[in-house]
C-alpha cells in the first residue's frame, strides 16, 4: 500500500449516514420543502451524488421525527398537521425558545448583535421582493443565530427538532402579508436583545410565534373549507 494513504481510515458508513440526514434538515430548515410539494429517493440520491440507501436511512429518521411521510408511491412529502398539533408545537415553542433567546442575552456580545442586524436586513430585503425561500431561509437562520447563542447543544437539538416539523408552513404566511409583520416582530427582537432588555425580546419572540400560528391555522382551514 502507498505509505501515504496507509494512515488514512476508511469513511464510515455512519458519517455518510449523517451527512445525507443533515443536508436533509436543511432542504426543509431553508425553505426548500413546502407542503404539497413531494420529492422521491431517486432524485434526493441523484442530487446527493450518493447511493439510495442513505437517503432511505435517513428520511427514515425524519419520518420518525414527523418530519417527512409517504405522500403516495414512492413520494416523500410534509406531512399535513391538524390544529391540535400545530397549537402543540405553538405551546412547546412558546415555552422552550424564549427560555434559549434569554441565554442568548446572557451571552451576547457585539459581533452578535451585528449578526443580527445583518440577518435582520436579510429578511427585510426577501419580503421586499417577494423571495418565499429567501425569507424562509433568512427567518432560519435569524431564529438559529440566537438559539446557538444560548450555548445549550441540547436546547438547540430540541428546537431543531419542532423546526422541522413547522418550518414547511412558514410558506403559507406569505400568502396574507405575514412577512412583513414577522419582520416588526424580528425587529423589536432586535432592539430587545442589544438593549439587554430579556422581556421586551421575549415578548415580541412570543408575539412572532403566536401570530404565526394564527395565520396558519386560519390559511389552513381556509383551504379545508374551499376543498370541501
């Protein structure tokens, strides 16, 4: 064997594994999967540039999570959530996300207040012209900015995991305006988190949940009674 690679370890299947589950996350985290839309392992595989087994392995565990479902055939999509489940994860956010954007205050510095305010200017810009995705992404990464600033890995893998499963649905906010009213909450945010100020923060982090699920709820049962 060449001495050069005869230090080298072979790749794990588990760090493909993961790879495939992370690149996965962020296809939904970042707006790329919205809910009616479906994608197949074949195409994920291709995309990937990897064999179908990890792509299976690790929508399997989305899946688990609530993440993705078997639309029909061999399509994966979002699953479709019912009030009770979206007044749940509005319960659990309310409680757990503004518990991580008080640790973030508490470990603030100025390099993270501009962090902000950069993302904050991202988000303004993809509502001005429209950019679904691009707000959905920007929201993402605003949102996780300060969830990583409370310096809690088990914090952030919990929030993650209820992202996952609403993120899709910050789709249907764009339909009524939403956007730009998300971004006057995200603003307040702001002005809270470099005044040090936790409660202002933390109530317009509150009124940023709540209002989102009372325009999803109300999208969604606009749509059931059109359909019926």
């Amino acid at each position: 064997m060449n001495s050069t690679l005869s230090t080298i370890k072979p790749v794990r299947r588990e760090t493909l594994q993961t790879a495939v589950y992370e690149q996965l996350c962020e296809l939904i985290l970042e707006g790329n999967l919205a809910p009616g839309e479906s994608i197949t392992v074949a195409n994920i595989a291709k995309a990937f540039d990897v064999s179908p087994m990890p792509v299976r392995e690790a929508i399997t565990r989305l899946m688990a999570a609530g993440a993705l479902t078997v639309v029909s055939g061999r399509s994966i999509g979002v699953p479709q959530l019912d009030r009770s489940v979206f007044t749940d994860l509005r319960n659990v956010r309310l409680e757990i996300e503004t518990v991580s954007l008080r640790w973030a205050i508490q470990n603030a510095s100025e390099a993270f207040h501009r962090d902000l305010e950069d993302k904050l200017s991202a988000m303004i810009s993809a509502e001005q012209k429209g950019e679904v995705k691009g707000f959905i992404r920007a929201n993402y990464e605003f949102h996780f900015a300060i969830y990583q600033q409370a310096k809690s890995p088990v914090l952030l893998e919990t929030i993650s995991k209820i992202w996952l499963r609403i993120n899709p649905y910050f789709h249907l906010l764009q339909q009524s305006g939403h956007y730009k009213i998300s971004n006057d909450q995200h603003s307040e945010m702001v002005e809270g988190i470099v005044q040090n100020d936790e409660n202002k923060a933390v109530e317009a982090l509150k009124r940023d949940i709540s209002s989102a699920y009372n325009t999803m709820v109300s999208q969604l049962a606009g749509k059931k009674e059109t359909s019926q």
